[in-house]
C-alpha cells in the first residue's frame, strides 16, 4: 500500500493503466463503471474521456459514495453515481435515462475502504463486529449467518465459496461454540477456525482464516450471483466495438467471468489469458497481486 508523508495510506486502484488502456475511453463517450470505490476507475475514464466523456457509476456502499463523490468534483456534471450493486445495471441505466454505453467495467473485488475503516468485520487483523455488509440496507450479516445456518449449511458456504477443504469441522465448531455463547466478533471466529483446523492443515502463505471469511464475505453479498447477473445483462448495453472489463480477485469470479464472456455470442473474448499486475505495482499495492482482468468486445 502507497502511503502518504505522513502515513496514511492512499487508495491505488488496481490494474488502473492496463484497464484505461483496454476500455480506451474517448471523447464524447459513455461508460458505466460498475464498482466506484474510492473513485479511481471513474477518474482515469473521466479524465480520458475529456472534455465531454461521461461516467454513470454504480455503488451500495455508502462511505465510499461519500469519499468518491468528493473525488470526482472537480470533473462537475460529467458523472452520476447510482446507489445500487451492479446487478441492478438495467434498473439504474433507465433511472438515468441511459440506453446504450461505450464501455463497461466491473472490479469485483474488496475496496480499500471497506478493509481499512475497521468497523465491518471484513478483515480480521483487528477485533470487529461480524457484519461483512457491503450495502448497510441489508439484512443478512456474517454474525447472522454463523447463528442461524444449519452445520450442513456453514459447511457448504465455506466449501463452495471459500474452497476450504477443512469446511465440515470448521462449520461443527462453529455449531458447538455458539451453543455456548453467540459468536459475535472477528477474533471470536478466527480462534475457532484456528482450533478447528489441526495444525498440519493450516496454509503456509495464508492465514489459517482467510478463506472462512472470504466465503461469509461472499455470501452476505450473493457476489457470484451478482457478478453472474451483470456478465448477463450488461452486453446487451454496449455499443458495437464497445470493451466490457472485469477485474476478479479470486479463482471463483475468474471462473465465472471466462465462462460467461466464451458463452456469450455477442462478445468477442479480447484477453484469451487474464492479464495481471506488474512485480512493480505488486510492490507498490500488495492487493493487486491476486488481481486478474479479463476483456471482450462487443460485436
């Protein structure tokens, strides 16, 4: 993470010169930047697109529509922020009066923001609630999920979505400790995951914890399915020639992506190999290195 001079970290947005330079943004155009973020994505295309280009920007989180919007500013009337996921891409395009775009792209990955502020539960380098909510409107937290799933239930969330081979006893300790008290914090669920799992199990370059969290992560947010939903209906958008670019940061989403842009006969796959980070931005930006961006075209 680049930091500032006084030691505050400053948002990089990943893989942001390879994907301004396949979605080739130009003057007069229209793209929807289906994850905003901290803004970065927006700004390159705003700024690439000058002097009229436009920028119709999807986001469920609040704080970062807040931090975005003051980053955009300066580019005044040329943008417009929807507070909906991405799935919800022909909802918010009617609602803007938009009916056909130039480019579209979609990080499916964690912002910056959502790890750092500390509040959400998304990380467990620090004790937090178990909540995990992208969107604050939503109902369903990690916290819920750990109390009220069945121990089959757990177990399959952490297999298919997190691909953790040790799912079965993760999801029985889980079951046992909240009979006991409910499970409410990140440092209460990281013990019991690393009680569950014997010691010869634990991965060498990952915390024993990580893929738990990724799979509640990803089902408090039906991610897949939203990210399967925009692979779905975003093409029918594009304009001819128009780049659609997808930014996954694990094998579940590359999956999804590589098998819905080759099914999909209205697209000509661009990337027949997901392009990734340089050594030199992996050093700068430690979240880049598991980044993949995929491409394809509109016909």
């Amino acid at each position: 993470m680049v930091t500032s001079s006084d030691g505050r970290p400053i948002h990089t947005s990943v893989l942001l010169e390879e994907t301004l330079s396949y979605l080739n943004p130009v003057t007069g155009g229209v793209y929807v930047d289906g994850t905003l973020g901290m803004g970065g994505h927006s700004a390159g295309i705003l700024e690439r697109s000058a002097p009229d280009g436009r920028v119709i920007a999807f986001e469920w989180d609040e704080a970062a529509i807040k931090k975005a919007g003051a980053r955009l500013s300066p580019y005044k009337d040329r943008w417009k922020i929807i507070r909906r996921n991405f799935a919800e891409i022909s909802a918010g395009l009617d609602e803007a009066g938009v009916s056909e775009i130039d480019g579209l792209l979609v990080d499916a990955g964690l912002s910056s923001l959502q790890l750092d502020m500390g509040e959400r539960g998304f990380s467990f380098q620090r004790d937090e609630i178990l909540d995990m909510r992208m969107d604050n409107r939503g109902k369903i937290t990690a916290e819920s999920i750990l109390a009220t799933c069945s121990q089959s239930e757990l177990a399959d969330i952490f297999f298919y979505y997190g691909e953790e081979r040790q799912a079965r006893p993760i999801a029985s300790a889980i079951v046992e400790s909240r009979e006991k008290r409910p499970i409410k914090t990140t440092k209460e669920l990281v013990l019991i995951v690393a009680k569950a799992v014997p010691k010869r199990f634990h991965p060498g370059k990952i915390h024993v914890a990580t893929r738990v969290f990724q799979a509640l992560r990803i089902a408090v947010n039906t991610e897949l399915e939203n990210l399967a939903k925009i692979l779905d209906e975003g093409v029918a958008y594009l304009t001819p020639g128009a780049r659609f670019c997808v930014i996954s940061f694990h094998s579940l989403e590359d999956r999804i992506v590589k098998r819905k842009f080759r099914n999909n006969n209205k697209l000509n796959v661009v990337t027949s190999r997901p392009i990734t980070a340089s050594p030199e931005e992996i050093l700068s930006n430690r979240r880049s290195r598991s980044a993949r961006l995929r491409v394809a075209e509109r016909r």
